[in-house]
C-alpha cells in the first residue's frame, strides 16, 4: 500500500512551476508543502554543508514516509541535495535508469531484480514507494541526487575464488569492519560538492558510538562532522529477519521520551550515540516488495 507521498509530490510541482519569479519567499512555500515532520526546519539548519545520518529500524512503513518528506522540505531550500541509500554501488545503473523512466517504480522494480525479495527490510514495499517518490521529486527538483553508497570493502586477490576463500574466513567483527569502512568511503566519495547529505541507514551505521557487539566503530563515525538522527517510535509491527527468515514481529515502542509523533529535534537528552531524534508515530510491517512472487 502507497504511503501518499504522492500526492505531497504533485502539490509541489504545481507550485514550483506557477511560481511567479518576483515572490520572495518560494523555497519556504516549496517545503511547506511536503508535510516535512514537525521540527525539521532546525535539524536541516544544524546540518546544512554536512552529512545527516538518519538512523532506522528496517522494515516499517512510517520511517521511509517521513525521510521522503524530510527530503523534500530539505531539498526545496535550494542548492544540491545527495540523499544515499543502503543499497550496493551495483544498482547505480539501474536507479539512473528508473530515474530517466516515465514510471520510475516499475522500472525500480524491474531494475534491482531480487533485491526486492531481500527479508532484512531494505527491499520492502515501503522503500520501493519511497524510492520512487524521491525520484519523482527529483524531475521536478533537478539539483537533487540519489545514489547507493553501502560498499563492502574487498581485499584484492588474482582469482574470484581467494577473494571468496578470504570472506569466508572473516570473523563476524571483521565483516561489520569491512562494510563500515566501505559505507564511509562511499560517503565521502559521492558527497563532495553537495551543499548537503542525507543518509538513511541502519541505526548501527548511523550512531556516533559503537553500538556493535564488538566495538567496530559505524560508518558514521569515520565521516567527520556529522549529524545522526535516531528514528524513535510508539510500537507496532515490523518485518524484520531472524536466521535467515523475514517476518512480521511486534515491537514495544522504543521512545523512552514520549516525541510526540512526526517530529523531529536535535537533543543532548540523546548523546553520546545520536544528536537527535525522529519520531514516526505507531508502526506497521512493510514486507518484501517481491514477497508474493516465487
């Protein structure tokens, strides 16, 4: 089920393209228009000309709903917006594909293949929509990008069977050092001349301490200056993998705070492991785009 960004989108075109050239004021009209969580004016200030990180549980429906009307709130104050998501560099030709089609989530769907049968939450039908919407706001709003950046570093070795061997080998840690590292290097990489990042990542890649069991520092913490936000919400459900296996499952509500639902604040009440919060509310379990098919 779409999550009505949609709509948000078309309200934002029509107001871009009748704008008249002596208003003073279009960017604020602009974002005003897409429903951004409340408070989201002060986290897009304090992290303007750096890297936002927005930390999130895989596997709802309410987290990729408020980060595409973050986005656009954030991308219509004018200059260049970079939002990465955590997909391999691998898919970038078929994301510029889909971006150039008259119907991006077809292509979307068509393009990333079995990436949309993945049960970890990364391939639901929330994050299909999202993506579409966000290449849809981005025909109208051409200074916005969105590109993958979760890179596994890969030792180089003669043959594909040692690279192979050599993964193979890897402790749990050493595989989470190797991801980390890759997802930063992609970050700095593809930031560079953008007058802001967005991120949306898991919250491990996004918190500003090792929240691993083995100490191995995120990706967020090897990008200097950046900003983490930790989405916050109100339980609910969520389709989440355990063993291998995706499933709903039912959470309590991790917001010891009681944020009240879409908003979003920068709060010391939330160091040393993020800056801030978003709050998205009740949750609801988005499961693999492709779960139906065989």
């Amino acid at each position: 089920m779409r999550y009505g960004f949609s709509a948000w989108v078309a309200v934002l075109g029509t107001l871009l393209s009748c704008a008249h050239p002596a208003l003073a004021t279009p960017a604020l009209e602009s974002a005003t228009s897409c429903n951004a969580p409340s408070g989201w004016e002060t986290v897009a200030e304090a992290a303007e000309g750096r890297v936002l990180f927005i930390g999130e549980v895989h596997g709802n429906t309410e987290t990729p709903d408020a980060f595409v009307r973050y986005v656009c709130a954030a991308a219509a104050q004018g200059g260049s917006t970079l939002v990465l998501l955590e997909l391999p560099p691998h898919h970038e030709p078929a994301m510029r594909e889909a971006m150039a089609s008259d119907d991006p989530r077809a292509a979307l769907l068509t393009g990333l293949g079995t990436h949309w049968k993945t049960q970890d939450g990364r391939g639901s039908g929330a994050m299909l929509d999202m993506m579409a919407d966000l290449m849809s706001l981005a025909k109208t709003n051409t200074q916005l990008s969105i590109e993958p950046f979760s890179l596994f570093l890969l030792k180089e070795f003669p043959t594909p069977e040692e690279t192979m061997e050599w993964v193979a080998n890897l402790s749990a840690d050493e595989m989470q050092e190797q991801g980390e590292a890759g997802m930063a290097q992609e970050i700095l990489r593809r930031s560079v001349g953008y007058d802001r990042t967005i991120v949306l990542a898991g919250n491990v890649h996004a918190a500003q301490v090792s929240i691993s069991g083995g100490g191995v520092a995120s990706a967020a913490m090897r990008v200097p200056g950046t900003i983490s936000v930790d989405v916050v919400h109100d339980g609910g459900d969520s389709w989440i993998q355990r063993n291998s296996e995706g499933g709903i499952q039912s959470f309590s509500p991790r917001n010891p705070r009681k944020e009240p639902a879409d908003t979003m604040a920068l709060s010391s009440a939330y160091n040393p492991h993020f800056h801030g919060f978003l709050s998205v509310g009740t949750i609801s379990a988005s499961p693999p785009a492709l779960s139906d098919v065989p």
